[in-house]
C-alpha cells in the first residue's frame, strides 16, 4: 500500500472520453503526480482521483482544471 497523498476532485463540464484525456493529461502535468484516475459521468460532476508524492497546491490544480476548459467544483 502506498504511502503518498490521494486527493479526489469533482469537475463539472466533461462529456466524453476526450475529456477524459485531458483532465488526465492536465492532472499529470503537475510536478509529484504520479497516477490519475478519472470517473466520466457525462452530464453530472465527473471525479479525478489523483495520487501524488506531496499534496497538491490548490491554486494549481485550479489553474489545470481551467486550463483543460472545465470547472473544478469540490476538492
């Protein structure tokens, strides 16, 4: 079992797998992330499960969802 920080982020605006791509691609861009898990619920809060080596900074995981074009709605 693994000892690094898990935080999980509800993220309204996602359709489709494409989305799923990029949420994936904009968590991983972050420094200390190492694993990504993204649940779609096409027309409801979708969720991003995010492992890390240390807790993420909110104002960046803010800035990725933006970035992506979508809306970061509970941490």
């Amino acid at each position: 079992m693994s000892d690094q920080p898990t935080a999980t982020y509800g993220i309204e605006g996602m359709t489709c797998e494409h989305c799923v791509m990029s949420i994936d691609e904009a968590f991983r861009e972050l420094p200390g992330v190492t694993d990504v898990r993204v649940d779609l619920v096409v027309g409801g809060r979708s969720t991003a499960t995010v492992t890390s080596t240390a807790p993420l900074d909110d104002a960046a995981v803010d800035a990725a969802v933006d970035e992506a074009g979508y809306t970061l709605v509970e941490r």
